[in-house]
C-alpha cells in the first residue's frame, strides 16, 4: 500500500438475504457473473497507519476474511444491531485468540444496548457465567465503546452521525476522505452538509432496489444523494437481486457523475 493512502475492501456488497437468495431462480441470482454473488454487507478499512478496522460482523464473516486472506482486526466499528450486520460477531474469536486485550466494538449506546441482550456470553460475560465456568473454545474477547460525536478509533479522526432506517438508526461515518452511509432510508439534511464540505475522494451508499423501499434508499433517491454530496467517486452497496452488475454499471456510465455498483472483494482507495 502507498503512502497516504487508505483502503477499503469490499468484503460483502448484497442485502439482507445475500445474492444469490436461497431458492430464488431470477436471473441474478442464477447468474455466473462473480460480480452478482454478494455477501452481507460489510467493509474492512486498512489505514495509512496500517491499522484494519471492520466495519460490520455478518453472518458471511467468516468466509469473507478467508477468501481476502484477512487474518487480523485492530478494530470494529457496528452500523446497527440488526441480523445481517451482527450475527457472525462469534466468527471474530480466533482473531482474539491471540491478542493480549479485547478488540474494541465501536458502536452507539443503544445499539451496544442491543448487542448486550442479544450476545450476553460476550458482552455481559460475567453475569452469564456467574455460577458456571467457561469451557470448550472459549469466547470471542470484544469490548464495547460508545462513539460520541468525532470520537477517535485507534486514534484515528471519525465523524459519526445516525441515519434513519426503520424502527431503529444507522451508524453513518465520515474518516478522512471516505464516507460510509448504509442501511438508511434517508440522509438528513445536516450531514448531507458535512459530506459535500468534506470533498470525499469515495463515499459508499446503501442502495437496496429499484422501487422505493419502506427503511432503505432506492436506486433514485441514491442517485440523487451521491449527486448532490459530490463525492469523486460513489460506490452502491447492499443490493439486492434486482440490481444486475453489467447492466446497472452500464446504465450509470452514462451519468454526469461517477457512481457505479460495487462487487465483493473491490478495493478502493481514498487520500488524507
Ligand atoms: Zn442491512
Ligand atoms: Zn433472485
């Protein structure tokens, strides 16, 4: 890796189900286009500091470490606590088995409330092995923070910001010139501002399907937010199997602008 120069690996761009879908016989999900096989979505920054941050545990985790040769995690950062984005946290273990201390979840408070309830041998491991021992492969060793507003991660500058997404909201974050906005069915005024102000070389945004969508962005309403943010380059992620490779990419070639689908295992990178 350059000098000044951060990365961002696309470890999983498809929605909730994953693409191909089980059982489902569309023509992307049937496809024998690498570029429409999709994992959960989930991101894995590698800093100019040489640090790696992950950003999501899904439930495709361990596969997507294996096959980008991923063998460490400084950090993790959690966007919300629903299934496609927290339930391969346990594939995290072997990383720690290793390491002196916990590997920091970065989170906000009532995700982390989430994440307790739903993981308690993790994250209230006292009270849950209060009169019993812990046996067999052990636990993954994670500790939560609580992310405030330009909260620092392995003292890295992020910004943060919660995105509307159904009953609950979404971790969006801004560190250095990169932007992460998925899983929102909106972006609120205020930080549309700070994204156009922060002349990102690369934001990626959630972008579900065609049709308008109850609690994600649809493929008008992304446009038209990576339009006004202006970022270089925006990459669409989360898709679902209605969004084929080939001919989205060829559909937004002919934009004054540059956005385009990502596929699993893309790198991108992005300056200071
Ligand atoms: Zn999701
Ligand atoms: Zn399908």
């Amino acid at each position: 890796m350059k000098n000044n120069c951060n990365e961002v690996v696309a470890l999983g761009t498809g929605t909730s189900t994953g693409i191909p879908m089980i059982g489902c016989s569309c023509k992307v999900c049937c496809s024998d286009n690498p570029k429409n096989k999709r994992y959960r979505t989930s991101i894995l920054l590698k800093t100019s500091s040489n640090k790696t941050i992950l950003v999501d545990t899904t439930p495709d985790l361990r596969s997507q470490f294996l096959e980008n040769n991923i063998v460490d995690c400084d950090a993790c950062i959690i966007t919300h606590e629903h299934a496609d984005h927290v339930h391969g946290i346990d594939d995290l273990r072997p990383l720690t088995f290793a390491k002196q201390s916990p590997i920091p979840v970065y989170t906000y408070d009532l995700c982390a409330d989430h994440l307790r309830e739903k993981f308690p041998y993790i994250f209230k491991t006292k009270d849950h092995f209060k009169n019993k021992a812990v046996l067999g492969g052990g636990i993954p060793k994670l500790e939560l923070h609580s992310i405030e507003q330009d909260s620092k991660i392995l003292g890295e500058d992020f910004e943060f910001f919660l995105l509307p997404h159904g009953h609950t909201k979404t971790l969006s974050f801004i560190h250095k010139k990169f932007g992460f906005a998925v899983d929102c069915k909106t972006i609120p005024r205020p930080w549309i501002e700070k994204l156009k102000a922060s002349k990102l070389d690369l934001f990626i945004l959630d972008c579900v399907k065609r049709d308008p969508h109850q609690t994600h962005l649809h493929l008008d309403a992304a446009l038209e937010i990576a339009k006004e943010v202006g970022a270089k380059r925006t990459g669409l992620i989360h898709m679902g199997h209605e969004l084929e490779h080939e001919h989205m990419t060829q559909e937004l070639n002919g934009l004054d602008f540059d956005v385009f689908p990502l596929y699993d295992r893309q790198i991108l990178t992005y300056g200071e």
